[in-house]
C-alpha cells in the first residue's frame, strides 16, 4: 500500500508541477499574475523546507544524503540542483522539460495499479 500512496503522491506532483509549466507558457497576463501570486509563495517555501532538511550538520555532512556507512559532503545534489535552477538558471528561461518515456510509462503503469486497486 505505501508503494502506491507514494506513486500516487509523486503522480500528484509531477501533474502539479505540469499545470504550472502550461500556465506559465500560455496564460494570459491577467492569469499569469494571479498564478504567480498564489503559486510562487508555496513554491519558495517548498524550497525552503526541502533546502533546510539537506542543510549541513557540524561535520559539513547533509544529514539526509548521508547513510550509516557513507556520508554526503555539502553541498549535497539537492543544494547543486537549486543552484543550478535557481540561481545560474534563473535569469534565463528553458524551455519546458518533458518527462521521459521511462518516467511516463512508470507513471501510466502506477494510475493502472491504483485503478485496480479501488
């Protein structure tokens, strides 16, 4: 049951995230502003949380990279990913990423599976 919650959650997501991006590229003005007004908050703290998990501990470890037996040196690939997205690719626009057949076909294959499991 977890292994379907969490596809659920992840499909949830990935259509959220997917809304975004098609407003973001053909809303009109009037709707783009409403969007970003309500949307753009949740998003930078969404950042936050997720940034503040991977924050380094005392020994400059991420505490949420690392395991039992091999620990992760800050900055951790969450830290480089926001960077990267937020801070070298912020100033410039990218074209809008589509998702990979693997993740598609895992994600069609998911809503199956919880279809079948209601």
């Amino acid at each position: 049951m977890d292994e379907i919650l969490g596809q659920v959650l992840r499909n949830a997501v990935w259509e959220r995230l997917d809304l975004l991006t098609e407003l973001a590229t053909r809303a009109d003005a009037p709707s783009l502003l409403s969007v970003a007004r309500s949307e753009l908050p949740k998003l930078t703290d969404g950042w936050r949380a997720l940034l503040a998990a991977h924050e380094p501990d005392d020994k400059g470890n991420c505490p949420e990279c690392s395991g039992r037996w091999r620990q992760q040196k800050a900055p951790c690939s969450v830290w480089r990913a926001a960077y990267d997205h937020l801070v070298v690719g912020g100033l410039a626009p990218r074209p809008a990423r589509q998702r990979s057949a693997t993740v598609t076909g895992a994600v069609t294959r998911a809503r199956r599976a919880v279809a079948r499991a209601h």
